[in-house]
C-alpha cells in the first residue's frame, strides 16, 4: 500500500513507495524525470514533503511515471498496484463511466453467507455508510439479493456488483468482500486477464524447478554413490569375518555386524532426508502458481 498525504483537498502519493515495486535505482530521478517528461506541475501534481527529495504524485502522475516501465513485469506491478488504489483513479485505457458499468441482474451474487468482510470493507463501510462493525453482516446478507453484476477487475481476480446504493468488490477464491463504493464512484472494469504476467510467473516456476531438481539429482547420485561404496566394503567386511571359530573371531563379527547396520541405517536415512526434502520443496515451488 503506498503512503499519502492530503494537501489542499489533493491527494498525493509516495513516489519511494511506489518504486519498491519499480525498484529503480533512485526514487527521486525517477520522479524528476517524470515531471520533466511530463510537465508535471507543483502542487497541482505532485509535492515535495519533508525533505525535497520526498516526492509525492497524484495518482494520475503516477500513472505517467509508470507509462514506460508499462512492458516489464514491475511496471506492470506497478500498474496493479495503482488500480488497487480505492479512489476514482485515472487509468491508462478508456475510463470507466456509469453507462459503461452496466448492472446484469439476471447475475447474483450466490452464497453471500460464507463471504467475510475485509478490514478495509469494514473501514469503508462505517466511512462511506454509517455502518456500524455489529450490522455489517445483516446489511450484507439483506444486500447482497439486490446486487445486479457489474464486471471484473485485475485480471478477473475480483468481481464487482452494485445497484443504486452501492458497489461492492469481492474475491470470490476467497469468498471475500474486499471494498465497498459509493455508487457514483468509478471503478476499473476489465474483462481482460494478465496472461502476459502469469506466462512471467510459469516462467520463473519452471526455472526454480529446474533448478531444484538439478540439486535434487546431485544430491540423490552422491547419496546413492556413498551406498554403493558402503555396500561393496559391507560385503567385504563380512566375507572376511564369517567364517571365525574362536570366540575373538565371534565377538569380531559381532562388531562387524554392529557397524555395517549402524552405518546403513545413517545412509538410508540421509536417501530418505534427500528424497523427502526434496518432494516438500516441490510441493511449495507448484503451490506458487
């Protein structure tokens, strides 16, 4: 989430906050840069706070800052990041308007009951409704028959319902109710997805497997090797024990026996390490994408 300040009725937003995300060498050139390109304008599109090197941006500023790095995979970040901003934002394409956001009806918002509302929904609610934390469940559950189906935003992660009285975005994977709008405020809606995005992240998946099965493999072949090795000296071990007679020769093969299962138990359990290890790694690289 990215710090603001409110100036003059203005808000503004922390350029630094912002390239965390771009991670650009410098916020502060990046932000110069931007206004120069743009002929950005003290105080109606961005503020210096604290130092002069603490640069803030209208989110329509950002926007612009943004425009170049749109092709990389942190400007799209970026981007997202921007739209996730809950205010009348300005974005890159054709606006949203009221006459675009038209209601389907025949659509409903299905098992509201197992939806939770968000903190920020809760903070919205009281701020935008007059709602109170201990009636939010009751006016959503009376709210939600009444919702007519808007769209999708980012990437068709979120859905977005509203009527006359209100907008409402959920996350349906997490049966969430992530914000709530007044009616007459914009929204982005956007029935496109992030392909371009999820091809990146497939991309870098593959690779972190493909790397952790090249270790995997070395590891099992050192792990196996150290086996075989063990196993041709176990055997000659015993070969030259197990046909004793005397009692030396017994307690000889005793303390064979001893070592050749103590030092097979470590090396099975180091495979069993190495093979378990690896599968649970896996699991977590594929539960990523």
């Amino acid at each position: 989430m990215l710090s603001k300040v409110v100036k003059s009725g203005i808000v503004f937003y922390s350029v630094a906050d912002l390239n965390k995300i771009l991670r650009e060498p410098s916020p502060v050139m990046l932000a110069e840069k931007a206004i120069k390109a743009n002929g950005l304008k003290e105080k109606d599109d961005f503020i210096k706070k604290g130092n002069k090197n603490d640069y803030y941006m209208t989110v329509g500023s950002l926007w612009k800052l943004t425009k170049p790095f749109k092709k990389k995979l942190n400007g799209m970040l970026a981007e997202r990041a921007l739209k996730e901003l809950d205010i009348p934002t300005e974005v890159p394409e054709k606006e949203s308007s009221k006459d675009d956001n038209k209601k389907d009806y025949s659509r409903r918002l299905t098992n509201a009951n197992t939806y939770k509302i968000s903190h920020h929904a809760q903070t919205r609610l009281r701020q935008r409704f007059n709602i109170p934390n201990n009636q939010q469940d009751s006016w959503f559950a009376t709210m939600a028959p009444r919702l007519g189906y808007i769209g999708t935003q980012y990437g068709e992660t979120q859905e977005v319902w509203g009527n006359d009285d209100v907008t409402i975005v959920t996350s349906p994977s997490e049966k969430t109710v992530v914000t709530v709008l007044e009616p007459d405020m914009e929204v982005h809606i956007s029935n496109t997805s992030y392909e371009d995005i999820d091809e990146k992240f497939d991309q870098a998946i593959q690779s972190m497997e493909l790397k952790e099965n090249r270790g995997y493999w070395e590891d099992l072949s050192s792990c196996l090797g150290q086996v075989a090795q063990f196993a041709n000296a176990a055997v000659e071990s015993i070969d030259g024990s197990r046909n004793a007679k005397s009692a030396r020769g017994l307690e000889i093969m005793a303390d064979t026996e001893k070592a050749v299962i103590e030092q097979y138990r470590k090396l099975v359990y180091d495979l069993d390490s190495t093979i378990s290890e690896h599968n649970e790694r896996m699991k977590y690289i594929e539960s990523k994408r």
